[in-house]
C-alpha cells in the first residue's frame, strides 16, 4: 500500500503538486476574452486556449522557449501568480516541467529542451532604485534569482 504524501517547496507550505497542477491548468484552460463576437476567430479562442496554441508554435518551429504573460498568470490564477512571484525559481522550474510534459504528449518525439520565460509582471523595482546594502538586500537576492532563473528578456 502505497503512503502518498504531498511533497513541498522546502521551507514552505507550497505543494508541489497543486503547484504543478494549477500550472497545467492554466497552460491548458487559459484563453483571452474575444474582442469581436461575429469574427470567426473568436470562435478558435473558445475551443484552444492561448498557451496550447503558443505551446503547438514553439514545437512546429522547433523553438527554444515559450512566452508566458504573468497578468496572464495573475487574471487566470491570483494565488499561483503570487507563488511565482514569492517563490520564482521552484515555480519556474515546475513551470518547465508541465511544459514539457504537455510537448512530450502533443508530440512524443520532440527532442529540445523548451524553458518557459515568464514577462509582465504586475509590479516591478528598477535596477537602479535596488540598495545593495541594508534592507533591500533581500530583493537584490530575488533579483538575482529572477535573473539566473528566466535571463533578461
């Protein structure tokens, strides 16, 4: 008998697991509200959501990455936008591992490696307003997370 147990991001309460699942979800469901209701176009957003769509792009041209809008994250999933602001590189890194499950079921014999690069963040701190000493060494720290995880886009 198999004891289950949910595991964590370490020094959190994030499950991994809901992570990955709420990730799927939106990568899978997202879809952007249709500008026009008579084009026929509207009617393709209704039946592939956005990312699928992106995620069918990037494996036809044999891309390297996919471009995830975080108001996107946020509009879809508020809590999961905030893990991924809190927690960015263990998101990010979930992030590309249900991304590349998703390209390894839509096509199995797809070998590059795709990343997942996230951009458009609600709120964001100039480099140049980022104190490297005292306080604001913390965010300085994040930010070098954010960079190391995801490049500057």
């Amino acid at each position: 008998m198999d004891d289950a147990r949910p595991t964590f991001v370490w020094g959190t309460s994030i499950s991994v697991e809901d992570v990955n699942d709420a990730i799927h979800r939106f990568l899978r469901d997202f879809r952007e509200a249709s500008s026009s209701q008579g084009d026929d176009d509207g009617l393709h957003l209704h039946t592939e959501g956005k990312y699928e769509k992106l995620i069918r792009q990037v494996i036809e041209v044999e891309g390297d990455s996919l471009d995830v809008n975080a108001r996107d994250v946020f509009d879809h999933d508020p809590d999961l936008y905030t893990k991924m602001v809190r927690y960015p590189l263990e998101v990010l890194a979930i992030f590309d591992l249900v991304l590349m499950n998703m390209v390894s079921r839509l096509k199995p014999m797809f070998e590059k490696h795709i990343q997942t690069r996230i951009f458009n963040l609600k709120t964001s701190t100039s480099m140049r307003n980022l104190n490297p000493s005292g306080e604001l060494s913390f965010h300085n720290s994040k930010l070098f997370v954010l960079l190391l995880a995801t490049g500057l886009i």
